[in-house]
C-alpha cells in the first residue's frame, strides 16, 4: 500500500471514503489483501486526524480539517527509499526538507553512492577503503553492514572482482521455501514434490 500513500491521502482528504479507496487502488495495481488495505487505511486516518465521512452532517470543524490537510505535500518512505537506492529524482523542495529534517541522511547517501562505485569499478582498494571509513560509523547500521563485509571478506572480494553470481540459484533457493512454507501441512510429500518440481503426481 505505501506505493499509493500520496493518493490515499489525497483521497480521504477529498471526502472519498475507505470503501471506494479500495475499489481504486485495486484499479491502480494493489495486489494484497482487503484486511491488510483497510488496516493501512485506518493508520493514516489515526495518524493525520482524518475525518473520513463527508456528509451534510459533517460538521463545519470536520470540514475546515480537511481542506487544511490538503494544503501539506506527502513524501512516502518508499520515494525516500528509491532516492537513495535506486536515484529515482525528487523534487527540490523534497530534498531540502529531507536532508535538513534528517542530517545523517547525508551520510547514508554517500555510503550507498561509494558502495555502488566499488561494484561499478570493480575495484578492490576502493572496496577496502570503503570498509576503513564505514566501519565505526556512528549510524550503527552501517556499522554492522560493513563489519559483515569485513568478516566475510574472501566472498565480498570475489563478488568484486567476478563478472559470475549465484543470485539466480539463490532466488530458485528461496522459491522453493516459500513454496514450502506454504504448503507445510496441508499436504504429504508426493505433492510437495510434484509443486517443487512440477511433477506429476501418480
């Protein structure tokens, strides 16, 4: 649901209610549940005190609220996300806001640039020197993620300097204890053996 948060807010800041959200995130692609939407739903309205009932009986107060939340613009943790990671662009305003409202922020996007130059280049001094300055970091997390790096080292470096990868076998790896996971109990192992191999069953 976090991929729909800017209209959602939109939605119920408009009078549209839960009922016809629904109906229109599913139109836009939402693929889960109807329990887990309405439960993100219900966060927001909590969250920004949204009066999601807009009839004549709404009050004048109700009313005011809304159209006053109309005027705050959303940035969804995922279009954080997507700009440190993946460099999908925010506006002006959005970065400013964030890196003056989230200082360490700075440092995280350095991190992450450096990181991925070290696979770009393909170089192992860069990836030691990545290593020495991150590893006492003062954001514990990326503390640990390089001090991870460091004892694992011999895999990283490999990862480096090899054009080879084992994500495909990791990802066929992680399809089968899904499906594993899922069928837990509700067969015997003949159709867990035909699900994971696409066998027929006898």
């Amino acid at each position: 649901m976090d991929q729909f948060y800017d209209y959602i807010i939109k939605a119920f800041t408009s009078g549209i209610c839960r009922k016809d959200v629904y109906r229109n995130v599913i139109e836009k692609g939402y693929k889960g549940g109807q329990s887990a939407a309405y439960d993100y739903m219900n966060i927001i309205i909590e969250r920004f005190q949204i009066d999601v009932a807009i009839y004549k009986s709404s009050s004048p107060e109700a009313i005011q609220n809304k159209k006053a939340l109309q005027k705050y613009d959303h940035l969804s943790r995922n279009g954080i996300f997507r700009y440190l990671w993946m460099g999908v662009e925010l506006s002006a305003n959005h970065k400013a806001y964030i890196l003056q409202k989230y200082p360490k922020l700075r440092e995280l996007m350095r991190c992450v640039q450096e990181f991925r130059e070290v696979y770009e280049k393909k170089s192992m001094p860069l990836l030691y020197l990545f290593i020495e300055r991150y590893k006492n970091s003062d954001l514990k997390e990326i503390s640990r993620f390089v001090n991870g790096l460091e004892k694992d080292i011999e895999a990283v470096e490999n990862s480096v300097a090899s054009e080879l990868s084992n994500g495909f076998v990791e990802g066929t790896n992680s399809k089968l204890k899904m499906v594993k996971r899922t069928m837990y109990g509700r067969c015997g192992k003949a159709l867990l053996a035909a699900k994971l191999m696409y066998a027929k069953v006898e």
